[in-house]
C-alpha cells in the first residue's frame, strides 16, 4: 500500500512522497493508545469506523474487541458510497 502511495507522489516530489507516507505511517501508531481518537466515517453509521487525515489521504480504520484494524489509506476525493 505505501509503495503505491509513494511512487503515485513521487513523480511530482520525491521529498512530498516521503513526507506523505512517514506521516500516515505515524497516524497508524496512534489508534493504539486512542482507538476513537480519529472521526466517525461519515458515509457510515457505525461508531467503530473511524479516520484520521494525513495531507489528503483519509486513513480508514476499524476498532475491534482487542486490536485496531487498518482497512484502508485513500485519497480524500475518492467516494466510499460507491
């Protein structure tokens, strides 16, 4: 997944690139200690559905029972009611 983000940005800015993915890389880490730190999705109504912002990519995550689930990283202009 970072390696597709990184190369798609990298043809622009190669120091963009890095700076997106050590970004949403350090996003990732935080769910750990706050699970409902990030939004509730608003395409859905589920409170374990939450996203955190890294430049324009949303980080989709899931908060279950004993850990925390990364579904996805997407740009924030992509639709997910498609």
């Amino acid at each position: 997944m970072w390696n597709a983000i990184a190369s798609y940005i990298a043809s622009d800015s190669p120091f963009y690139a890095s700076s997106v993915i050590r970004q949403i890389v350090a996003l990732t880490r935080r769910p750990e200690q706050f699970p409902f730190a990030g939004r509730k999705l608003p395409e859905f109504d589920d409170d374990t559905l939450r996203e955190l912002i890294a430049y324009s990519y949303r980080i989709i995550y899931r908060v279950e029972a004993v850990e925390i689930v990364v579904a996805a990283v997407i740009h924030g202009k992509r639709d997910l009611g498609q």
